[in-house]
C-alpha cells in the first residue's frame, strides 16, 4: 500500500521581473483509498504541486515521496518509468488522438511501453466498460460528448492499473451533471482500488467528492477539512 507524501516542498520560478513563489511550504499526504482535493483559485499553486508528484518538475527543495521513494532522485528514465507504471494522470484537457477509436486512444499508454496493440486493446477494453463507453470502443472522439471523451481519457490513464491517481480541473470542461459522474468515477475506483488519488480544482462543487478538503492559496496551505459527501451519481 502507498501512500504520497510532501513534506515541506517549496518550488519558485524566477524571470527577470519577478519570483513567484507556487508553492512555499506545502506539507501533505494522500494514503491508500484516499481522493483528497485541494481547492484554491487559478494561480494558486495547485497544478504545480501536481506535477511535483508526477515528477514533471523537482522541488527547490522538501521532499516529495511515492511509496518510500524520493521522486527528485529519479533519473529521467526512471521518472518516465514511475509516470507510466505508477501514476494515472487525468487533465482537463483531453489529449485524445482525432480519427482513432475510443478502444486505441485508451490503449496508446500501454502500446507506448512496449505493448502490442492487441494487447493494448485488450488490457483497455475491461477499462472503457468500467468507465461506461465498452459499446462505444470504436467510437472515435468526434462522435462522442465532452463527457464521453473525458472518460476515455480516465480509461487510459488507468490501463495500465496505476497506484496513484492525480487529476488536474479533470471537469473543466463539462457540464454540472458530467462532473458529477466523472468526479464519482475517480472517487470509486480510488476507493475499490485502494489508491491514493489527489485532485486538484478551483471548483467548489467539486469538493464534497473528496474524502478530504485541503486549500491552497498563494503557494500556501490553509486549512484541510472532511467535506459533507456527495451523493452517488448513477
């Protein structure tokens, strides 16, 4: 079982006008079956806090932990390594290939570590079913809604069953009932899977999805509280 842990994690970028200080002090963890969001306006620090548990960026200093490991250690192959077998990342945006069926669009994540595509395909398709879209696997995104291309998005980002979710504003661009179903979604399999997962939004609706509430402001964390549970969506 594995848990996320930042502890006092500081990342600042500097120009030539000014330093802005994302993340100044952050200390947090996400334990196995946990979906914790962290709220707080854009620019807030939020993503960046994000793409230091998927090793996207090292912290200027702090540690940040996946399972014991310290992820600024990693080589950049063995990080590239951790973000395809450990990590499920979701995005607003959804980044699916045009003109390519929902089943190969769920399966390019494992095809791209050294999988066939038939075998791709087939570690995919039991994840389109998960997600609701297994009658649509030969759908391509434009013969599909926001929603529905959101969820091949999630299909993808847990093919290859990852141990940590990480979920960037996933339902920026959906409507109140699409994120409802899409944050419920994340919320369960983190649950029956036994994961951690983290979210990351501005949206307030999106918080009583969460097991835990922490907010960010400023690169600073305010507070963390249990949010009141959100109905399950069906």
């Amino acid at each position: 079982m594995s848990t996320l842990e930042l502890r006092d994690v500081i990342k600042h970028f500097s120009s030539d006008i000014e330093t802005v200080r994302a993340v100044d002090g952050v200390s947090l963890a996400v334990h196995p079956g946990e979906f914790v969001a962290l709220y707080g306006p854009s620019g807030s620090g939020k993503t960046t806090l994000l793409l230091l548990a998927a090793a996207l960026i090292t912290p200027d200093s702090g540690a940040v932990r996946f399972d014991g490991r310290e992820l600024s250690e990693l080589s950049e192959r063995e990080a590239a390594l951790y973000r395809r077998h450990d990590v499920g990342l979701v995005f607003q945006s959804f980044h699916l290939m045009p003109h390519t069926s929902a089943l190969d669009n769920a399966a390019i994540k494992l095809t791209g570590d050294g999988c066939t595509l038939r075998e791709g395909r087939r570690r995919a398709l039991p994840w389109l079913e998960r997600v609701g879209l297994g009658a649509r696997a030969q759908h391509t995104p434009e013969q599909l809604s926001m929603g529905e291309q959101q969820r091949i998005a999630i299909a993808r980002a847990l093919a290859n069953e990852p141990r940590l979710l990480l979920a960037d504003e996933p339902t920026g661009n959906l409507d109140s009932k699409r994120s409802r179903e899409i944050l419920a979604l994340m919320r369960d399999i983190c649950h029956e899977r036994a994961i951690p997962g983290l979210l990351v939004t501005h949206d307030r609706d999106a918080v009583p999805f969460a097991d835990r509430l922490h907010t960010l402001r400023d690169g600073h964390m305010t507070g963390g509280i249990d949010p009141e549970p959100a109905a399950i969506c069906t």
